[in-house]
C-alpha cells in the first residue's frame, strides 16, 4: 500500500552496482529501511539524486509499506526543507551530526513517535537559521528531551533541597548518591533551566562556556546510554566538543 509521509535520513550504504539502502525515521512508521534504485547511476536523470539521502536531509516520500518486511520501497521523493548553512559551516554541521548519530544510537525499535519526529525536525531547520550562541546550546536541549520523547524524562528541578541530578534514577535529589552519574550545583541548576524551557530561543539566553558545555555534554550522552541497552560509543561528540566554543 502507497503512503505519503515525512522522512529524515540516518544512514545510507551502498546497495548493488546503482542502488542504495536508506534507513530513515519516517513520521507514520518510525524508523524503515528503504530500498532506492538507481541513484548511483550516471545518467542525467540520476545525477544528484544521491545527495537526497545524506545524514540528516529532511524529504517528502511516497512509500510502499509492508509490516511483513524489512526492507521499504520508495516510489516518488523530494526536499522538504533545502538547508541554507548546515551543509557547509562546520559548527552547525557537527552539530546536525551528533544529533543523527543520537538518534542512530537510541531508536531500537520501528514505532513511530510523531512528537519525537517534529522534535527532529524542528531542530535541525533551528540549526540551519539560529545565531552561534543558540546552536552551541542546542545539542542540550535536544538530548534532554530526547530522553524525555523515549520515555525516561528527568523528574523535578534545582533547588536548594535538590542541588543534586541523579543521572541513573533521573531526579533531583538532596543528596549525592552512591553511583559516580549525578551532576551537582551549578551543573545541575543550568540542567533544570534547560528542562524548563518552552521556545528555542531561550536557549540563547543560558550563557555557556566551553568547558561547562563539554562537561553537560558528556553528562547527557551517558544519561541516555544508561537508559538505553547497547547504546555504544559516539564518534560525532568528540568533534563537536571540539568545535564548540
């Protein structure tokens, strides 16, 4: 049966002499993965084609879907959304990509969560267009509510009682607990003003250095591996603590 839906691209490997195999995190069915013939061809009406299914590029796809199988086919595509920046400016690149490797590493399951897709979606069009201090506070956000989309939101906020984040259970407590995944004063008190946010440009307004961003970068990313079996090592945050002032 033919549907049209919404795509983001994570991964694309090459399939055959022409072809490639795209997994995508589809608005209705979650993540698939799609068979798309001959894009790798040299002919004038597959030139370019392959540069729709980079990491991240967002599309609008007709699809054939099957519960029954594995592998998706995809009839008609196009852009949805033609980036402006995050192609070729580095920052906002690496922060696009460890945003797909996130999402690479935590979605085990093909359910579709239309509020996680919007969430995607919405930050990486905010990547393409939002001024530097935004987009360096950008990958926070995005992880902690990450956790939040995948069912394991962190519960409570700072305050004098509750100094302590504890990573593991995923709650403001009065004490430091026994295991070494907590976050305490001002790191938790930043962390609790990021969970409260409600529009993206908040975040322009959290004044960050370096270091403190590096150090929550961290934090997050093993709060989420903690809550997810398998998650493995990320290759893109290294770049982006990098290149992150």
């Amino acid at each position: 049966m033919l549907h049209k839906t919404k795509g983001i691209i994570l991964r694309t490997v090459k399939y055959g002499e022409t072809s490639i195999i795209s997994t995508v995190y589809t608005e209705l069915f979650g993540v698939q993965s799609y068979i798309v013939k001959g894009v790798r061809q040299s002919s004038k009406t597959s030139q370019g084609k392959a540069n729709y299914f980079q990491p991240a590029m967002m599309l609008e796809m007709e699809v054939y879907h099957n519960e029954q199988k594995q592998l998706q086919f995809i009839k008609e595509y196009q852009c949805c959304f033609l980036y402006e920046k995050i192609l070729y400016d580095v920052v906002r690149n690496a922060v696009a990509m460890y945003v797909i490797e996130m999402l690479q590493h935590s979605l085990k399951q093909p359910e579709a969560n239309p509020d996680l897709f919007y969430l995607i979606e919405d930050t990486l069009k905010e990547i393409d267009k939002g001024s530097e201090t935004f987009v360096a506070n950008l990958p926070l956000y995005f992880t902690l509510h990450l956790g939040s989309e995948l069912g394991f939101q962190i519960q409570g906020t700072y305050s004098e009682n509750t100094p302590v984040l504890d990573l593991q259970q995923g709650f403001f407590i009065n004490d430091i607990p026994l295991h070494p995944y907590y976050l305490i004063d001002e790191e938790a008190r930043i962390t609790s003003q990021i969970l409260t946010i409600l529009k993206y440009k908040d975040l322009e307004n959290i004044p960050l250095n370096r270091n403190i961003r590096r150090q929550l970068l961290m934090a997050y990313q093993q709060y989420i591996a903690l809550h997810i079996a398998d998650f493995g090592d990320m290759r893109s945050l290294a770049v982006l603590q990098e290149v992150l002032s």
